[in-house]
C-alpha cells in the first residue's frame, strides 16, 4: 500500500510545494507596510499580555501594593512612593499601565481560548457534516444557519444570563456564538475539496474517512480558515470585553480591558479620562492589528481576487 | 413562490417554539427570583406564598406548558419586579428602540453605499484607502468604546451634546417621537451615531467588494464595449447587483441592530428594550427576560421572511431555482 501511496503522491514533491505556498504568502504579506506595522501591532500585543507579570510595575491585584491615598492620579503623576505612574491610576490608586497589561493579559487569553476551542469544535463538526453529506448535513448546517441568524451579542448575552460568571463560563459562551462560523468556512472548503481526484485516489487507496478528511482534506481547507480565525479571534476579544463593560462578562476580581473601561465611565464625565481611555487603547491597538493582519491574509487567499 | 412563503413560515414556528423552550428552560436555571424580592427578614411561610403568587411552586414543565398556553395568547407573564406584565413593558420601551435603531439605520446606507462604491471603483486612490482605513476601525472598535469617547468629546469636553437619557418626545400624527423635537434629535444624535458606525463600515466593505468584483464581469466589459457611459453602467447595471447581496446583509443586521442597541442603549441611558434586558438580567426577571427574546425572535424570523421575499424579487436567479 505504502508503495502505492508513493505512487500517487510523490513524497518530497508536496512538503517543497506547500513551503514554496508559505513563502508566496509571506511575500505578498509584506507588500503591504500597514500590514506589516498590524503584525507588529500583534506580535507587541501578545508579548505585552504574555510578559505582563515582568513588565508591570504593580500587581494590580495585590491589594497590599495599592495605594488608596494615591488615587485618581493623573498621568505621569509620581506617587507618595515616589513611583511615576504615566498612565496615571484608578479609583483604589492602581497603577493604569499595570492594569492595562493584566487586564490584556486576561483580554487576550479569554480570547484566543475561545478562538483555538470554537476552531476545533467547528472544525470537526464541519469536516464530518460534509463528508457524511445528505440529511446529517442538512440538519447540521440548519443549525449553523439559525445560530448565525442571531447576533452573537444577544445568544452571549443570554447564555451569560443562564451559565453565570467567570472565566470559563465566558469562554464557553464565546465557542458557542463561534464554532458555527468555522463550522461554515470549513464545510464550505471541504465540500470542493472531497469532490476532487485526490481524494478519490485516497477512497481507492481505502484510507479511513479519519484520515482522509484530516491528513488530505483538511490541510487544503487551512487558507480560509486562518482568515476567519484571525478575525473571528479579534470579534472574540471585543465580544469579552463588551460582555465585560456590560457588567456579565469577567469578574471583578479579574479586571480585562472592559471591565476596567466600565469603572472609568463615571470619573470620564467629571473629566478623568485616563481610566477609560488608555484601557480602550490597548483594547483597540489589539483588535485592530489582529484585524488588519486578517484582511490582509484574506486579500491574499482570496482567489477572486488573484491579480 | 406561495409554497416558498408557507414552508418558510413552518420552519419559522419550529424555530420559536425551540428558543421559547430552551428560553424558558434555560432562564428557569439561573438563580430563585424568590431570593431577591423577599426581604431576608421574611419566613418560610413568607417566601411559600411569594413562590405561589408567581406559580414558581409548580414543577418547570407545568410552569412552561402554562408559559406556552398565555404566550399563544399574547401573554407571556407578568414582570417579577414591576408587577405589569412583561409584554406591556417591552412594547413600552419598543419605540424608543426602533427610532434609535431605525435613524442609525439611514445613517449607515445613506453613507456606507457612495463611500464604498468610490472606494471599489477606484480602489488605490488615496480616498479610497482613507474610507477603508475608516471602516477597518468601525469594525475594530467596540461600540460601547466609541460611544464612551463621544460622550467624552461632545458632552463632556465641547459640552454641545447631551450626555444620555431620551429627552423629550414631539408629536406628530399622533406619534411620539424624539424625531420631532430639536432637543430630542440633539439626544437622538451620539447614540445613532454609535449604533451606526459598525453598519456603516460593513456597508462600506460590501459595496466596495461588490463593486471591485462586479466590475470585472463580463456584462460590464459588454456595457462598456457597446458604448454606455462609465455613470451608467455604475450606477444603473452595477448598483442593481451590488444591492442583492447589501439587501440581505442588511435584512439580517436589521435584528442584530436591535440587539446590538442593548449596548449603545447602556452607555447612553436610552430607556429603550436593551436597557431593559440588561436591568431584568440583573435582577433576574424572568418573564421579562423570555419575553424580550421571544418578541427578538419573531422580529428575527419576520425580517429572515422579508429577506429572502425581497432576494428572489431582486435576483431573478433566485426564483428559477426555487421553482426548479
């Protein structure tokens, strides 16, 4: 079988293309000086929410390192401490800048936990419903089509209103407004894909429904899933921190980005800006970098676009 | 085409049935109503009574069989909190809405179409790559965000606008509205604004799509082979097609427009449905809460309806493949 195998796909002849198909897309990337500043944008983004702990000058949830005499200091205000706070501090005298990369810190992980999570689910669940075809399909795209039909602000809201609070529970509502978005792309991809001849070497090959949709299927539906990852990732981010301003996204005790805008709102009217705006910053630098690196993947995977 | 309509309209009451059901199933989970509107000072006997009189002590699915018999009827129960019942309250705040939503509404297609067929039509002029660069940010920036920043800039900082709240209503023809007063549309103003700035970016983006693969057909090559002027073929044969796709879009955000208001409903205190959502969350209220997705949804299934009518008038194609 192997040497069959062999026979239909030579061995070196596919990873060298695939290579030369990323190289191509980097290249066409990077054409673009504004997408090159988003990936920057990114890659700043995630190294600040990652690093956090190190580059944070307060843990802003250490409540022994709070300063309550030194509150609603304005920017590049130097505490009692004699520590300068440029980003000014909160109602309880919490240094913004650390609130900031903290409350990224959790922004951003909620988000992409949701992300990679509604991937996978969305993923299986549209690889399967494609190559089970017939009824199965049908009733599973019905679904994906009433989800989608509602806004994902609203199916949020209410699975929020039932589940509770926390963490989990806020990923959780994310994957379920998502997974149908990568359910669609990747049936939609692999629906073309299961019609084509390799995959009817494969079937005579007798490969496994398993491997034939995960090893050949599935890498050929990746371009248009990476785009709607990236973006779906961004919508994920600003859902939470919606969600969040709301008043039923994360809890207080762990502050992202929304949450801390929300506790600004009432010093923003009496002309203390700093404590909603510079968390509104961050939130939108990492949205709209994540966003722009997303457009510009799509321009180059779009094939109706192919100069 | 009357086929079409009827299935459409049978699938429609599946879908209401089903929300209602894991509406009512879900809410019933979150948490004792009895909890909240009885005092901590009160007795058992107390909280049982309290319980009765709003038939909690009957076990979940007789509660949802009684739900569903005075919901067929109109009646979806009474507000926990308010004691009027919940339908009343959401049709009350319902105007306040749709004004919100329907002004955003015009402000996004009245913008969004020219800007993005300028921004297809001549897709590397500086303009253009200005539109977009405005649309990737209404798309990147949370509503409740943009509308704490115009609140900051012209009610706090320029002190030109207010900061929230409705303001009062004119009347005309026996309708109330804020757009009938000169103080009521300066409180109309942010919100709608608010509201529509994500519409906007993403009419922006399916007009210029449309407009940049539209362009390359064939038919259009043949308008201009055969000597039409550019100003025709774009705004007569190009416009034509490039709204199937605006329409449906736009259909379906109508709904999710109304959803959307809960949050520029918040950050405005406009006293309009989503506000209320997001109070009756609080408190738990749960009539108000199942109703206020029930009415969501049928005006979902009624707006899916129309689409789908409009789709087939607009796009002949549409119709030949229904009939076959």
């Amino acid at each position: 079988m192997s040497a069959a195998h062999e026979a239909v796909f030579p061995a070196e002849a596919a990873p060298a293309r695939a290579e030369a198909n990323w190289r191509r897309v980097w290249r066409e990337f990077a054409e673009s000086r504004i997408a090159l500043a988003a990936l920057a944008g990114v890659i700043l983004v995630v190294l600040a929410a990652v690093l956090a702990p190190l580059l944070a000058p307060q843990n802003p949830y250490d409540l022994r390192q709070l300063d309550i005499l030194g509150n609603l200091l304005a920017p590049g205000a130097k505490s009692s401490a004699g520590y300068t706070h440029w980003l000014g501090t909160d109602d309880q005298g919490r240094d913004m800048l650390s609130g900031i990369l903290y409350g990224l810190r959790i922004s951003l992980g909620v988000g992409v936990a949701s992300g990679v999570i509604a991937l996978a689910a969305g993923m299986a669940i549209g690889l399967f419903a494609a190559y089970a075809g017939g009824r199965v399909d049908a009733f599973v795209m019905r679904i994906v089509d009433v989800q989608l039909s509602f806004p994902a602000v609203l199916v949020a809201l209410i699975l929020l209103a039932v589940l509770g609070r926390g963490a989990e529970k806020i990923v959780l509502a994310l994957v379920i407004v998502q997974w149908a978005y990568y359910a669609r792309t990747v049936r939609a991809s692999a629906l073309v894909e299961l019609n084509k001849e390799y995959v009817a070497a494969a079937r005579c090959l007798a490969f496994g429904p398993a491997r034939i949709l995960f090893r050949h299927v599935l890498p050929n539906c990746l371009p248009p899933l990476l785009v709607v990852g990236t973006i779906q990732t961004a919508h994920a981010i600003a859902l939470e921190a919606t969600l969040s301003y709301l008043g039923i996204g994360m809890p207080l005790t762990e502050p992202s980005l929304g949450r801390l805008i929300a506790n600004g709102y009432q010093y923003m009217l009496s002309g203390k800006y700093w404590i909603s705006v510079f968390p509104g910053v961050a939130l939108l630098l990492a949205i709209a970098s994540i966003n722009l690196v997303g457009d510009q993947l799509r321009d180059i995977l779009n094939p109706r676009l192919r100069r | 085409m009357t086929v079409f309509v009827i299935r459409r309209l049978m699938q429609s009451i599946l879908v209401l049935f089903a929300m209602s059901a894991i509406v009512f199933f879900g809410v019933y989970v979150v948490g004792d109503p009895v909890e909240i509107l009885v005092s901590h000072e009160a007795d058992e006997a107390e909280r049982a009574r309290v319980a009765a009189a709003l038939g909690l002590d009957r076990p979940v699915w007789v509660q949802y069989f009684a739900f569903l018999e005075n919901a067929l009827g109109g009646d979806l129960g009474k507000s926990f909190v308010f004691g009027i019942p919940a339908i009343q309250l959401i049709l009350q705040r319902m105007p306040a809405t749709f004004e919100l939503v329907i002004v955003s509404f015009v402000i996004a297609v009245g913008l969004g179409i020219p800007l993005g067929m300028y921004a297809g039509y001549r897709p590397n002029s500086a303009g253009a790559k200005t539109i977009m660069a405005g649309s990737i940010l209404g798309f990147s920036l949370p509503t409740f965000w943009v509308g704490l920043m115009l609140i900051m800039i012209f009610a706090v900082e320029m002190q030109i606008l207010p900061a929230g709240g409705r303001g009062p209503v004119g009347s005309f023809l026996g309708m109330q509205s804020s757009l009938f007063s000169w103080t009521g549309l300066g409180h109309l103003f942010l919100p709608a604004l608010n509201l529509a700035l994500f519409k906007l970016a993403l009419v922006i983006r399916l007009a210029r799509a449309g407009m940049r693969e539209t362009l390359l057909l064939d038919y259009v090559k043949y308008a201009r082979a055969k000597g039409l002027a550019m100003r025709r073929i774009v705004f007569v044969h190009v416009l034509k097609n490039i709204m199937i796709p605006i329409v449906t879009v736009l259909g379906l955000e109508l709904g999710s427009q109304i959803a959307f208001s809960v949050v520029t409903e918040t950050v405005f205190a406009w006293p309009g449905m989503g506000k209320l959502i997001i109070e009756s969350i609080d408190k738990l209220d749960r009539p108000v809460i199942v109703a206020y997705l029930l009415v969501i949804v049928v005006i979902f299934v009624l707006i899916n309806l129309v689409v789908d009518v409009l789709y087939s008038v607009l796009d002949p194609r549409v119709r030949l493949a229904a009939r076959a």
